[in-house]
C-alpha cells in the first residue's frame, strides 16, 4: 500500500466532532491533575464527547463498546501511570493520547483480511509486523497521520505513532509515551481489549528505565494501580452511560 | 458472563460460566459433577491486603478472598464435601517480552493455588502463563472447561 492510499484510508475514515478535537487539544495543554478524573470537567467533557465517535472495527474483531473501553481503559491507565508512577506534570496530556491512541485502527480494520483468510502471527512476530505485511503500515503510523490531519498538537500526533515503541519517541516525550505505552498494556491485561491483537505486543525495554522492581512495586502499587486503573475506568464509563456506554 | 473480579456458580441446566479475554487474571473453575453444579472466579489480583474493603465487597476480585467464597457457594449449594469438586485454571499471562516487574499473572497463579493448597485442594488442569489472552467456559451440562484464545483456536482443559 502506498502512503497514497494509507492518505485517502485516512480521508474515510469518519471525521470527529471539531468539538472533541478542542476539547483533547486542550486537555493535552492542561496540567490539572489533583482531581480525580471522574471530578475533573475537562475529562468528562472530553469523554463524552468522544465516546459516540468509536465504533465496530471489523478488522479488529472488535464491537463499538469494546473499542470505547479499551481507549478509555488507556486513557485512565496512561494518566495514571504519569501521575503517580513517573511523577509527570503534564498528565493530562497522557490521558488524552490514551483516549486516542489506537485511532490508527480506524483507517486499516476495512482492508486487514479475516482471521479464517489469514495466516496466523509467526512465532516472535508482533501485530505490527503483522499489520505491515497486510497493508504496509502499523496502526500507530496510521494514527499519527489520522491525527495530523484532525489537527491535533504534534505532541499527541508523536505519542499516538511511538505507543508500542515509547524508546523511539522523541527524547522529551519519551516518559509521556512509556505512560501511553504502559496504559495500553495495562488495559490489554485485564481484558480491556481489541480482541483480535490482545496481547500480542511486546513490552518496551525502556519500562525497566524508569520503573524499579521491589517488594513495594510488586505486593502494594502495582496491584493498586492495577486495582484503580479498574475503578476509574468504571468510574469514567459511568458518565457516558447515559448515551450508550457500554458495561465494565 | 463473568466481568472482573465477578464470582457465580450454577446448576441451571443449559447455562454456561464464561470469563472473557483473560489477561493476566485468572479463571478459577470449579465443577460438581455429582451434583451438576459449576462454579467460577473472575480473579484480578493475587491478594485482598491491598484493599480490604473491595476483598469484603467483592471477594472474587482476589484470590485470597475469592477462592474462600466461591467454596461457600458451594456449600450454600449443598456441595459439602471439597472433594467431590474438580478444580482447573486458566490465565495468569504475562505480557509479551516482559519481565517479572510487571507479571501479576504468575502471582495470581501462585496466589490462587495457595489458596486452594490452604483449603486441602490443588487444581486438577491448569492452562496458565505465556503472553495470550484466553477466554474461558464451562457448561453445566457436562461440566467441560474449555480455552478460546484469538488466532489460536480452542481446546479443552
């Protein structure tokens, strides 16, 4: 597939409401954090707004529903992991590029082939080699250039295309992305899924960097994090129940 | 179906248990088949100390809490002797190239085996650990434990 075509896969894809796009923009300029996210206007605005976006994506296996959860799943686990593990002031930023960060999937899910017309991943082979072999690119290539053309901040267009490769973001943006990174895998793990690719990305090396193995990481906050990760994402999904959010 | 941390038994005749796309957690399955009873845990992490309260309210979100309740369903249910269930395990993966900094799967594995071990039980089947996500049933009816996993087919446990 030529960038050409990746370009006009783009294009068809549905465009969000210019509102959603303000609202995760200024959500990635904001440095707010003390709330808890279900407390905090400019999270809940920006869920709302883009919950009725995220639909089935066939390519994926994966329902509207699920697709919405496992981005807010993200959302909430990248945010926290920037703000209690790495100590990030800019957080928010985090969560925005979670809410969105598979996006990318959008553009490939019509022209991936069915899981009965495809050979299965080869053994040491990530979805992204996966998807490359398919149509040339990988879903976060694809968000990046969905995301360029939203006219989202190259801060979020860089997060959105390094979530599966943090190490290869830019310097500054690098923890940012481990959190993205991290969110992702998190949500993956308990199940918060694309069914079709769960699991099937490694963990950067870079996690080790930033991230030290004790007692306390392992018996208290992992499992806490883990644990809140869970209650927020219910927490948040709460807020769009009103308009078709779907079960945790 | 069974979300996180959720617990259910059963005796209905044609209904099923399911826990979906398991990660990390750990389906801990339980049958009767004497009684034409199952049970099953949707457990998320290894152990209840963390948060007492949730352990209380939710008990099936820990293996330490959970395993304890589901045997009291059981009993509640008529099961009385321990012995005349069968137990499997599946999940408990870890992510894929990952290190032991972030595997709760194999602490929920140990956890809940722990917990079976205190209660004089070990499970009979396992189908735990690597880096795929599982979906796990059993059927009333016959008491099977089956595995889906994406690109990987089904088997039975």
């Amino acid at each position: 597939m030529s960038k050409e075509l990746l370009f006009k896969m783009c294009q068809e894809v549905k465009q969000p409401p210019i509102r959603a796009c303000e609202l995760v923009i200024q959500l990635a300029r904001s440095q707010d954090m003390d709330k808890a996210f279900s407390k905090n206007p400019l999270i809940l605005d920006a869920v709302r707004a883009w919950q009725p976006w995220f639909e089935k994506l066939t390519g994926y296996e994966c329902d509207g529903p699920t697709a919405w959860l496992h981005h807010l799943g993200a959302a909430v686990g990248a945010g926290l992991v920037a703000s209690r593990i790495l100590g990030l002031p800019n957080a928010p930023l985090a969560f925005a590029a979670g809410l969105l960060h598979d996006v990318g999937k959008y553009a490939l899910s019509e022209n991936l082939p069915k899981s009965n017309q495809s050979q299965p991943i080869s053994e040491g082979k990530t979805f992204l080699d996966w998807e490359k072999a398919q149509v040339n690119y990988s879903h976060p290539e694809a968000g990046a250039m969905l995301a360029k053309e939203w006219g989202l901040s190259d801060d979020l267009v860089m997060l959105i295309q390094h979530h599966h490769q943090p190490t290869e973001a830019p310097l500054e943006l690098r923890p940012l992305a481990l959190a993205v990174h991290l969110g992702d895998i998190f949500a993956m793990m308990t199940g918060i899924d694309t069914p079709r690719d769960n699991m099937a990305y490694p963990l950067d090396p870079i996690a080790d960097q930033y991230i030290k193995r004790d007692a306390r990481w392992e018996m208290v906050v992992y499992p806490k994090l883990l644990l809140d990760i869970d209650s927020d994402l219910r927490r948040l999904n709460g807020v769009c129940e009103g308009q078709g959010g779907t079960r945790v | 179906m069974l979300g996180l941390g959720e617990l259910a038994i059963s005796r209905e005749p044609g209904s099923i248990l399911k826990a979906m796309a398991l990660g990390s957690c750990v389906a801990v399955v339980a049958v009767a088949p004497r009684y034409r009873a199952v049970g099953m845990i949707h457990v998320v992490l290894p152990d209840s100390k963390i948060d007492a309260e949730k352990g209380t309210i939710q008990p099936g979100y820990f293996a330490d809490t959970g395993i304890p309740a589901l045997l009291a369903q059981f009993r509640s249910a008529g099961v009385l002797n321990m012995r005349d269930l069968v137990i499997k395990l599946a999940g408990g993966a870890k992510v894929m190239a990952g290190n032991a900094t972030f595997d709760i799967g194999k602490r929920n594995i140990l956890a809940c085996r722990k917990a079976l071990w205190q209660n004089k039980m070990a499970p009979l089947g396992e189908d735990v650990g690597s880096n795929f996500s599982r979906t796990v049933w059993v059927a009333v009816d016959t008491g099977r434990v089956f595995v889906d996993s994406p690109g990987k087919g089904r088997w039975e446990l």
